[in-house]
C-alpha cells in the first residue's frame, strides 16, 4: 500500500502526517506495530549492514522517531489525570542497574493495580541522566485514585502545586495534574533520546497498562495543495523537516475538532 498522508483521529484534535515522496507500508500479520515503512528512493545498503555514514545516522534517526511516534499515539490517545516522575535513592536502590529498577517499577504498579486501583492506566518512561548512567522514571497516570497524594508545599513554573506519591518506597516523587493531553503528549517524548536508544538497545523503552488506547491511523494519497485548501481553517499547528538522505520532506500538522 501507498500513501503520503497519515491521519490520527485523537479524543482532542487530529494530528497529520504529510510526506512529499510515498510511503510503502507493508502491514504485519501479527503485529501492526510492526509495520515497515520504506522509502524507494532509498539504496539497498540502507536496509543491510553496508550502510554508508549518512544512512547509518539516517537508521537511528527513524529508530528514534518511530519510538517517539509510538509514544505519543498512547499519550494522545487517552486522557490522563497525572503527570509523575518517580526517582530512586541510591543508598536502597542502584539506579544504574536497568533490570532492577524496572523490576521495582513494575512490582510498584502491579501492586497497585491489585489493591487499590483496578483500573489504573499508565504510560511510562525511562530517563538517563546527563551521567549516562543513572536512570528515573517519566509518567503518565489515570483512574488511580487509590493513590495516595501529599502536598509537597511547592509549585512549578506555572504555579500549579506539586504532589508527592506516598506509595512509592523506592526514593522520591513528584506529581501534577494533567490540564493539557496534546501538551504533555509532546513534553514526555523528550525523554527518548538518541542516548538513550543507545543505552537501552534490545531493551522495553516504554511501558504501558494492557488497558491504555491506542488510536489507529487512517492512510491516503493527497498533494499538500489540497490538503491545505481542505483543512487551512482547522490547523493548530504545522511543522516541515527535510531528511536529505533519503530525498524526502515531512510536515506535520494539528488540527482542531
């Protein structure tokens, strides 16, 4: 199948992909997360390992993105009360050690679900310190109000206070309430950065609840002259990049209800 727009119909707003050059998608049977798009205007080296510099970049540019992609899709797709971080202290818990502070997350959760909040959705996130060596955790969180939440006496930039999530036992926390999906979809994808693919290759770069949505795109064809006669008076937002490596020019757009 080809197309050189994808549309994501979010629960507020619309985000729209437009390329200049079609797009080849070739769906998975099994895993439509795992759909492999590919440019024909790229060279056969690209797709082996005799990639020149440029195209070994270009991979872990798309490597990148489509993490980010994925990401935001979960963000955008559902409505979420709190945005947490939940750090560690090293005196109990090395911080260092990915697999352990990811087996304490996912006992933290688990235990959570369990008890207090059966229908608790999250979206989480690793961040590696500027050490390269550290990590703590980024969140997104709905339907928990098992949670226990204390007033830290603080507030951020924005004057909005600041929580402390009483559950945690691993080291420290901080919480606020989400007033702003499509914001917060773009500020938690900051998080996935090109060391941090590096760092974690061949290990989970997010973690989501079995219960979050995921909103599936609708594909076309279309050249950007109609496309902005259609939807001019519905954009919200509009952003281009080139990527000369492989001939082709990105846009992306918001657009309003």
């Amino acid at each position: 199948m080809e197309y050189n727009i994808r549309m994501y119909d979010y629960p507020i707003g619309k985000h729209v992909t437009l390329y200049k050059r079609t797009i080849t998608r070739k769906e998975s049977s099994t895993n439509t997360e795992n759909e492999e798009e590919t440019n024909k205007h790229f060279t056969k080296s690209y797709k082996n390992e005799e990639r020149t510099t440029d195209e070994e970049n270009h991979c872990i540019k798309v490597s990148l993105s489509a993490t980010k992609n994925r990401i935001y899709n979960i963000a955008r797709s559902n409505t979420w009360d709190w945005f947490i971080t939940l750090t560690f202290d090293r005196n109990i818990t090395d911080s260092s050690d990915y697999d352990m502070i990811v087996y304490r997350l996912k006992i933290f959760l688990n235990k959570l679900q369990q008890r207090s909040c059966p229908n608790l959705k999250y979206l989480i996130v690793p961040e590696l310190h500027k050490d390269n060596e550290h990590y703590h955790f980024h969140g997104l969180l709905s339907d928990c109000d098992g949670l226990q939440f204390s007033f830290s006496g603080r507030q951020d930039k924005k004057g909005n206070p600041i929580f402390n999530i009483l559950n945690w036992k691993w080291g420290f926390t901080t919480a606020t309430r989400v007033t702003d999906t499509q914001r917060v979809s773009s500020y938690i994808t900051k998080y996935i950065t090109k060391e941090s693919q590096i760092f974690l290759k061949e290990k989970n770069r997010y973690y989501c609840s079995r219960n979050i949505e995921r909103t599936k795109p609708e594909y076309g064809v279309i050249d950007q002259d109609t496309f902005l006669e259609i939807y001019r008076k519905d954009i919200t937002y509009a952003k281009s990049i080139s990527i000369e490596v492989a001939n082709q020019q990105i846009s992306y757009f918001e657009l309003s209800d």
